[in-house]
C-alpha cells in the first residue's frame, strides 16, 4: 500500500477540455443538486497542480498513514453513533449535526461519483487516492468554515477549496456560479463574498491534509483557530442585504416559494 505509485502507468491524460467543462456547467445551473456534473467539469479542466499536490500529500506522515491502513472516509464521516460520542461542541458533533439537518451522507458523494465513472476504468493509484480524499471531505469544507449549503454557500466554499487545492474546474464552478447568481438575483456583495472564500482558504491550513479523525474529535472554535480558518464576514453580510431585500438566500431562485405555492390552495379556492 505504501508504494502505491502516484499514476497508474495505463492511466491516460484527458487534456484541457473547456467546451466540455462549459456544457456541464450549464446542466449543473439548471440543478445544483446534480454533484456528478461538478465532477465533470473537474475532470475536463484538471491541470498538473492535482498530481503534486497528491504526491506532496502522500510523502506526508498523515498521508503514509492514510496509505498504510487504506483509510476509507465516508466509514468514519457516515458513523454518526460515533461522532456523537466525541464531547460536545466537537468538529464531530457539529458535523453529525450538519449531515442530518441537510439530509445528507458521506456515501453519497460517493454515489454521485460512481455515476461519473460509470463505465471508465478505475485506477488504483495516488492520484485516484487523493481525488476520493477531496470529494469525501468536502460536506467537512462547509462545517470548518461556516459556509451553508445555500446558493452562495457553495460558491464560497468551492473558492475556498480551490485556495487550499488548486483546479482550475473548482475555481471555474465558484466563479461561473457566482456570475450566474449575480445575473438572476442582483449584487449584494456575491462577488466579494466568493474573494473572501478564495483569500481564508489561502490564508487557512490545508484541511484534508488533517488527520481527519483526529480532527473531528477538536472542538469546533478550537479547530478553526488552530487551522486559521476566518469567518467568512462578506458571506454573512450578503445574506443581511438579501433578506433586507426580502430575498431568502437559501433560496435565491425562488424554487422553494414556487413549490410552496403550489400546494397552497388559492384564494378563490378558499373563498369557495
């Protein structure tokens, strides 16, 4: 396990593709909610930096240990029983707390992502490695840094993945999106808001080359002080202006009021 070599000598470099990237893109537009299209564009617009950035990880002590015991993330994120054992006010806790309220698994990113490679071949080597340790530890991005799962959340985070990961396809969704959501909803800072996630996850530790286990055992303040993780003030004050506006930031394109809408009978149903 140790020598696992960094690319499978049968792996093949799919090149820089951004048309490709570009068409994912506007399917992941049309719904958030469809992860395997960031993988995708990921994929499409990958650059040597993900390669050295795995090698460096794995020449870590952490990442030889990860290689050692063939550490498998989405086991220890989805054991909710267990993280709720760590004392309270833990990474652990507050990540339990987030996956349920969200409704959402470790495992299914992992889901999305085998619809992705569905019908690829599959390499066993560091940079397959690495790649699952970035998708596994993501839904911890938002728990870390405070960002939600709203609209802008997500921009922010990514552009504070990209800070601490470089990729171009990371950096390409946070900024594309960012433009998509300033066309249909206005300003309010959504620009400096994606900055500001791209400046605390340059200024911040890098967060999945933790021991992750030990990590979520931290208290949470603990945690982001130890890494330098800032708080993201330029997301929580685009969140003041929208709802000043009367706009609900966890729901910048209005779907949930639209859904909601529909199954309200009208007033002159009620009236009848």
């Amino acid at each position: 396990m140790p020598n696992l070599p960094l690319a499978h000598p049968d792996r093949a470099d799919t090149g820089f593709r951004p048309l490709k990237a570009w068409g994912h893109f506007r399917k992941l537009m049309a719904d958030k909610e469809d992860t395997e299209q960031v993988f995708h564009i990921i994929e499409a617009l990958r650059d040597k930096r993900f390669a050295k950035r795995a090698e460096a990880f794995f020449a870590s002590s952490v990442g030889q240990a990860v290689a050692a015991t063939d550490q498998h993330l989405p086991a220890i994120l989805d054991d909710h029983a267990a993280l709720r054992k760590l004392p309270a006010g833990s990474v652990g806790h507050a990540y339990a707390d987030f996956m349920e309220r969200e409704g959402l698994t470790a495992q299914g990113l992992v889901d999305e992502y085998a619809k992705f490679r569905t019908g690829q071949t599959r390499y066993d080597d560091q940079l397959e490695r690495y790649g699952n340790r970035l998708r596994d530890t993501h839904d911890l991005f938002h728990v870390l840094t405070g960002y939600g799962r709203d609209a802008l959340g997500e921009q922010c985070v990514l552009a504070f993945s990209y800070s601490q990961t470089p990729g171009w396809g990371v950096l390409f969704i946070a900024w594309a999106g960012a433009r998509e959501l300033k066309k249909q909803v206005g300003d309010f800072g959504i620009y400096a808001a994606v900055r500001e996630g791209q400046q605390l996850g340059k200024a911040a530790q890098s967060i999945t080359n933790q021991d992750i286990a030990a990590l979520l055992a931290e208290p949470l303040d603990s945690a982001r002080a130890r890494l330098g993780i800032g708080t993201p003030a330029a997301y929580h004050a685009a969140h003041m202006r929208m709802r000043a506006a009367g706009i609900d930031p966890h729901d910048l394109l209005g779907k949930k009021a639209a859904e909601a809408s529909k199954d309200q009978p009208s007033e002159l149903a009620q009236a009848a």
